[in-house]
C-alpha cells in the first residue's frame, strides 16, 4: 500500500489519494485498510461512510476505526466482488471531493480495466455513456477562484467523469438488469430522473414503471425520448419526498418483472448519513 501522487493523464493527481496491491487478505478480510498518511486528508472529520465511484458504480462502503486505524469494511466485499478485483492487481483511490473516492483498477497488463470494459463479458461490460443534460444534473464545483484555467480544465474534465459513472447500468447479483444513482439537488427539488440508454437494451420500454421500496409501491411516468435518455418524470419528486431522499443518498434500481405496459423496479437505498 502506498501514496499516489504522480500526476495521470487525467489530471487526478491534484487530488489527494492511495493505491493497494489486491493480495488474499484483501479479498478474504472483506475490508480495506487506509493508509495513516493519508487520514490527513479527512482534516479530522472522518466520514462514517464513503461513496466509492468506478466503472461499475457508485459503491457505498463503511469506514470503520480499530485499533487506531481506519478501515473500509461494510460494503467492501461487494464492490470487490462487483468490479472482479484479482490478486496482484492494483487498485487506486483518487480523493475527489469529501467522502466520495474515484477507483480506477489496473489489471494484470497494467492498464486500467476503464479502458477494457466493453471487452469484457461480465459486470462491466453494458455501461455506454449517456448524454447528460446540463440543466438535469448538478454537480459540486471543484474549481476555486484562484485556480489556473489548467487546474479549471482538469476539474471539468473529472465532473464530466464523475457524472458519466453516476447512471450506468450493469446487473444485479441475481442476474437483473439495474442502475445506480447518487441523489444530487436537482433530482430532489426539480426532478427528473434520468435512466441509462443501456437500460433494458434491446428490451421494450413500457410508459410507466413501479418503484418498490419494500412492499410498497410508487407509479412513476417513463418517458422515452429517441434523442435524449429515458427519464423518471411524473411521480418521482413524491417517491423522493416521502422516501426522505438526501442529497448523497444512493438508489439502486433493479428490473424485477415486466410487461408491455408497465416495469416493476426493486429501489434499494443507502442513505448517505445514517
């Protein structure tokens, strides 16, 4: 385990960050040890929980103090087995803004599994780019007033990013097609709720979709646009108000039946502050 410091094509280095080599602990413990160095970087305020963003998703993990030392430990074995890490690969944290880590992984070849994905023929294999509208998403500056136009570029260049691996579809442990999303201002007080263009391809896309927290069930309108990405629109702003959403929180949809008139979602919910 180690510092990463050395500046990347992507300009990540302004951010603080580690790296771990992926042995048989890593896998086994199902945590993951912050290196104490880097703790600095918290400014004392450890978060309970951190966002942890790759290709696959946004990965909500437990940060855990024992013994002195901080740990990411609940909801780590599940993005290790959700992004397929393998011994002696590397994994690298890039701190991008409070509780929120961006993870590249770089496989056996050395190169980032970023570059790989639509190779590959699992998880991460259906996460084509949706085009987000500007006036949909909002997303925190990271740039400040004194900051270079190439410090500037930098930073726009990572939001793009970070909203990019916010709505990609992949599939559920029990083989269903799903998606994940941090709930941003936007979605919460203007709404809609924009789905992945990858989401149920090749598959028919009803009007209207059911979201189920538990047993109970929210009718929200899916509409379709041939231009544009597929969206939540009438009925979800009352899904989020009396789900108590938060900025931060994160939902997780999943396809569970279907018919030609209307989809069934599972919605999972990790609230950012429990």
């Amino acid at each position: 385990m180690g510092s990463c410091s050395r500046r990347t094509e992507d300009g990540y280095s302004k951010f603080p960050g580690f790296y771990e080599c992926v042995d048989d602990s890593v896998l086994r413990v199902g945590m993951l040890k912050i290196p104490e160095e880097f703790c600095e970087n918290f400014e004392g305020k450890v978060p309970q929980r951190c966002l942890l963003h790759s290709l696959s998703g946004i990965w909500p993990v437990d940060v855990k103090g024992l013994g002195g030392e901080l740990f990411l430990e609940k909801g780590w074995n599940q993005f290790s087995v959700g992004n397929r890490l393998k011994i002696d690969e590397f994994v690298v944290f890039h701190y991008i803004e409070r509780a929120k880590f961006l993870v590249e992984i770089y496989g056996h070849d050395h190169c980032s599994k970023m570059s790989r994905a639509r190779e590959s023929n699992g998880l991460l294999v259906d996460h084509d780019v949706i085009n987000i509208d500007s006036d949909s998403v909002t997303t925190m500056s990271l740039v400040s007033e004194t900051e270079s136009p190439r410090e500037s570029t930098s930073a726009k260049r990572l939001s793009k990013r970070r909203r990019r691996r916010n709505n990609v579809a992949t599939t559920s442990s029990s083989g269903n097609p799903c998606f994940s999303v941090e709930m941003s201002e936007t979605h919460l007080s203007k709404g809609p709720l924009l789905t992945p263009r990858s989401f149920m391809r090749n598959m028919h896309k009803p009007d209207y979709v059911t979201l189920k927290v538990g047993s109970r069930p929210w009718n929200v309108n899916w509409i379709h646009s041939y231009e544009k990405s597929s969206r939540f629109s009438g009925g979800w702003r009352q899904f989020a108000s009396q789900n108590k959403l938060q900025k931060g929180d994160v939902c997780n949809f999943e396809l569970i039946s279907k018919t030609n008139e209307i989809a069934v979602l599972k919605v999972s919910i990790t609230k950012m502050y429990a």
